[in-house]
C-alpha cells in the first residue's frame, strides 16, 4: 500500500501542477504540452508501481483503490474546467428542464429564455437586454455553418447558436446534476459529479479484475490517467459516464445478467453519447451459454443477442419519444451542424493520408463492419466476455474517425484496463496531440498513425510471447562403425 499512496501522490501534485497553468481551450499548443508531461509522468509512475515485485497487500482492495482514485480526483475539482466550454452547456440545459422547456427547443442566446440567465454564465448579456439571435435552422454549408459555430463573448455557453447536441439521457443527467448545485457554483457540481463517477468506475474495474483472478489494483491505471483526471474531475464530461455503463454492461455480461439488463446498460450508455451503439455486437455474439455455463447452442445465443440489440435500440427510440412529441425533427438538435464542422481535414484523417476523403469514408464503414463482424462470429470460446471485442470495435471507430476531442476515449481507457491491453491507451494519447494541435494539420493523423503503430508492434509482441517455441531437433547420433 505504501508504494500506491506514494505513487497516488506523485501524480497528484503532477496534475497540480498541470491544472494550475489555467486555461488552455484557447492556447492549444499549451494543452499540448502540459498533456503530454502528465501522460509522460504517468508513464514512469506506472512502470515503477507495477513492477515484478510489487506487492500491494490489504484485506479492503476495493476501499483503498476508491479513496487512491478519489484522492488524485480531487486536483480537478478545485480547478476551473481547463481544457473546454462543454460544461457550461451542461449548465444550462439541465437549467433549462428544471424550467419545464424542452432541451432540444431554443438556442441558449434565444430571448425566450432571458429569465435563466445569470452573471456566470451571461456576463455579458443581462435578462433584460435582447440578444438579436432566435432559433433558426442551421445554415446548408460548413463555412456557415462554421460562422454560427463561433463563440461569442457575451457568454461562455459552447456555440450559444446551438441546439443542443446531446441524447435525452445525457440531458436527464445534466438536469439531475443542475437540481442539486446552486446557480452561483457554475460547473462546479458536473466536475464533482465526473470525479465520483471515475472513481466508482474504478471500482467496478477493480471488480471484475478481481472476478477474472487478476490484480485489482491494475484498475488504477484508469484512475490515474491524464486522460481521466483531466476530462472527469477537471473536464466533467459526459463521456465518464458513458464509461461507467460500458464497464457495467460488460460486468452484466460476464456475469450472464438476463439479456435485458445487458442491452438496457449498451442503450443507456448509447442514449448519453451515441458512439457506444458502435459497442453493441461485442455483446451479440451468435453463440453463449446458459446460467449454469453450458453451451446455448447457436440458436440460443441468437435469442439472447437478439433481445440485447433490440434491447439496446428499443430504449434509446423509447427516451427520445417524449422530445419528438415535443419538438419534432429538431431532436436531432446540432447533430447535422457538429457532423458539418467535423467534417474537415480532420475527418477521417489517418486514411485520407493515402486516399481521398470519398473513398475513406467508404473504407472506414468497411473497417468497423467488419471488426463487428468478427465481435458476431468469430470470437469462438470467448463469446461470455464482450470486453475484448468491445475495446476493438470502439479502437477502430476512434481509428478511422480520428476525432480531435480528447475525452472521447474515455470509455477506451477504461476498456484497455479491464483486458489488459495498456498499449491501446496510446489512442488516449493521440486524442490529447490531436486537440493540441487541433488546426495545425497533419497533427492529427500523425498521432493517430502513431497510436496505430504502438498497438500494432505491442500486440505482435504479445503474439510472439504466446507462440510456444519451436521444439528444438536433436543433433544425428554419430555414426559407429
């Protein structure tokens, strides 16, 4: 336990130090840097803690890896959100429900909601002075697109010319949060909420580690990664708790949980952000077995997958219903205009090095449909843990989209630690390059490219490790006349 409290401590005061230069939505090359020295030092302390030797002996694991994740939690809490705005729109829109109006109705800016401003998050527009912005379809094209995308300082709402982006469960959360945190704590309740959810997610990790006989206090590499002290305690995004739901899905699955729970937990988790619908074959196999581990055959496995998916697709249709009620098509809400402004030199920019966008983005549906396909049918002995095969499918989607956003490989981090494959965390890493050098192309896809290239050469490592060795011929006898 010493060497944990003293590795806890080290990268405590790193990301002290990291929180304390300030802001660096608006001085990218900043976050650049002071990433980077976090993941670096991360990296050392990792290595150190989990030598050979280390011994980590306690007869509570599960307590003292929730008060070692708790502990390097807390740097983000008393910092303001450093690496983005997100927050802020979770801010409003959950004050926006707790008002009675549909999220997915009125742009923050429109005056039709100047009674919920306040000094925090409109300190430069006053409930009694008209904005000059209604609510209004998106322009068709992406310079418009990217025009209406522009921050205004008036408030720092994340484009307050927005619809909100975010599923109805999402929205469920921020109203949740938004209900118990007073107005003049701004963000603040969202960041408490991202550190306590990593740290429970630490110990659900830390469980099913323990379930599959591993150590569990490898689940601290989730806890103190950059990635999550930077983007839950600091950061409060969504995307923690997207990372929650996944790790609760796949502990559903291993633990053959009826097919209803497993798929309610992959759509809840795709009801927050849409990126784990990606996730849902990993938990569809055509083959299972039953309760009492006996094979279901294939045409059980095909029920049993068959009420995951439906499942899964039923809840996010059903949470979206009442809103569609409500408002219509404009559910969708930025969607399309988020889809616009990504869709740049960016998008998909690990494939367009060699091909032209067209054609990667044909090749990138290719990519994932088959991984899915894999996670359905080829995965023969391994169809009762999804973890595998979900960090393959969510690791080709970050693969072939290459997003500039770092948090959204939160529930990839989380996914790498439950299955032992830590070299997948390089993903997190270009995540953080790309935002940092989020402009200055060819940035992205050289991270990206560099991520690809440490899984690759680690796991043909690993494979070379497993082939057992070549039996060794013994030499001729020698001839005796």
């Amino acid at each position: 336990m010493r060497r944990a409290a003293r590795a806890t401590a080290i990268l405590t005061v790193t990301y002290l130090g990291v929180l304390s230069v300030g802001n660096t939505d608006s001085r990218r090359w900043l976050y650049l840097l002071v990433s980077l020295s976090a993941w670096i030092v991360f990296g050392l302390v990792a290595r150190w803690f989990f030598r050979a030797d280390r011994t980590c002996r306690t007869d509570r694991p599960l307590l003292a890896i929730a008060a070692l994740a708790l502990v390097v939690q807390l740097p983000g809490v008393f910092f303001a959100p450093a690496s983005s705005t997100d927050l802020n729109r979770y801010v409003w829109d959950g004050r926006v429900q707790l008002d009675g109006v549909d999220p997915y109705r009125y742009v923050p800016f429109d005056d039709r909601l100047a009674h919920l401003r306040d000094p925090v998050l409109f300190p430069g527009l006053r409930p009694d002075e008209p904005s000059g912005v209604t609510t209004e379809p998106l322009p068709a094209t992406r310079e418009g697109v990217l025009e209406y995308a522009r921050n205004d300082p008036r408030s720092p709402i994340s484009r307050p010319r927005f619809l909100t982006p975010y599923p109805p469960v999402a929205e469920a959360y921020y109203a949740a949060v938004s209900a118990v945190t007073p107005w003049s704590w701004g963000s603040k309740g969202f960041q408490i909420s991202g550190a306590l959810i990593a740290v429970a997610t630490s110990v659900l990790i830390a469980r099913y580690l323990r379930s599959r006989g591993r150590d569990p206090f490898q689940a601290l590499v989730w806890a103190w990664s950059p990635i999550v002290v930077l983007e839950a305690g600091n950061g409060g995004h969504v995307d923690v708790l997207v990372a929650l739901l996944v790790v609760l899905a796949v502990m559903a699955a291993v633990h053959r949980r009826a097919a209803v729970v497993v798929g309610g937990l992959v759509g809840l988790a795709a009801a927050v952000k849409l990126t784990p619908f990606v996730l849902l074959p990993a938990f569809t196999p055509w083959r299972c077995t039953r309760d009492d581990g006996s094979p279901a055959g294939v045409w059980g496995g095909i029920r049993r997958s068959l009420v995951v998916g439906l499942t899964a697709i039923g809840l996010v249709v059903l949470v979206y219903l009442p809103h569609y009620l409500a408002v219509g098509p404009a559910i969708k809400g930025s969607l399309d205009g988020y889809l616009a402004e990504e869709g740049g030199e960016n998008r998909a920019s690990l494939l367009t090095l060699v091909m032209p966008l067209p054609v990667a983005n044909v090749l990138a549906v290719v990519v994932c449909l088959g991984v899915a396909a894999w996670a359905v049918l080829g995965r023969r002995g391994r169809e009762d843990d999804p973890a595998l095969p979900a960090l393959y499918l969510f690791g080709a989607l970050l693969l072939t989209t290459t997003p500039v956003l770092a948090w959204y490989s939160l529930p990839l981090v989380a996914l790498a630690v439950m299955v032992g494959r830590p070299e997948w965390l390089a993903l997190a890493v270009a995540g953080c390059c790309a935002y940092g050098g989020h402009g200055a192309y060819p940035a992205t896809p050289v991270a990206y490219a560099a991520a690809l290239l440490v899984i690759y050469l680690v796991t043909v490592r690993r494979m070379r490790r497993r082939r057992p060795a070549a039996a060794t011929p013994r030499p001729p006898a020698p001839r005796t006349t």
